[in-house]
C-alpha cells in the first residue's frame, strides 16, 4: 500500500498492479520505457539533419516524467502524437486521473 497526505488527513491507495508514483523504481523503468520513445521520434524526425533541424522534436525527461517540444503545434498534435500513442498502446500504460494538464499541446518557441 501507498500512504499519502491529503488536507492533514491520512490517506491509504491500494496498489494492485503498476508501479505507484513516487516508488524508488518509477523513474528507472520510465527511462528505459523512454528510451524507446526517443529512438522512436529519432527515427522519424531525425533521420537527416534537414529533417531534424525543419521539426526540433526533442524528448525531455525528468524522474519518470516527460515532455515533448517540436516546432508547431500542428507537427504535435497530428504527427507526433499519433506516433506516441501508438508506442503507448503498445503496453505502457500512465495513469489518466495522475495530471489532467498533461494532454494539453503547447508549441515552445525557439531562438
């Protein structure tokens, strides 16, 4: 079991599969799950370095989170996101209720 905080009062979650939020292995299996990502956006907007420099798709991780920046949001909601749901029907698997914000597609500026 989970134990968290929630308003000052104790609350317990039930972990019956997956790995919880916060466990010492959650960012090690995520990093090698995103290693595959990468190898996979590597593949498809990377192969040349036209096609890197027109797209600057890039994976940024941190623990066991991450996001993904490219150079409109046109190239991430119907190219790049398609590619990641397909990897993650693959068999991985994020919690939906874990942040509401996370499917949310912002175009990042670059200099």
């Amino acid at each position: 079991m989970v134990e968290g905080r929630l308003s000052g009062k104790q609350v317990l979650f039930a972990t019956t599969e997956g790995t919880p939020q916060g466990g010492i292995i959650s960012p090690v299996l995520a990093n090698r799950t995103l290693d595959g990502l990468q190898q996979l956006l590597t593949d498809r907007f990377g192969p040349t370095r036209s096609r890197h420099k027109e797209c600057k798709v890039h994976l940024v991780r941190y623990a066991d989170d991450f996001i993904i920046t490219g150079t409109s949001r046109l190239l991430l909601q119907y190219e790049v996101q398609p590619l990641v749901a397909h990897f993650l029907a693959s068999g991985v698997s994020n919690s939906p209720t874990r942040r509401p914000g996370s499917r949310i597609l912002r175009t990042v500026s670059t200099f």
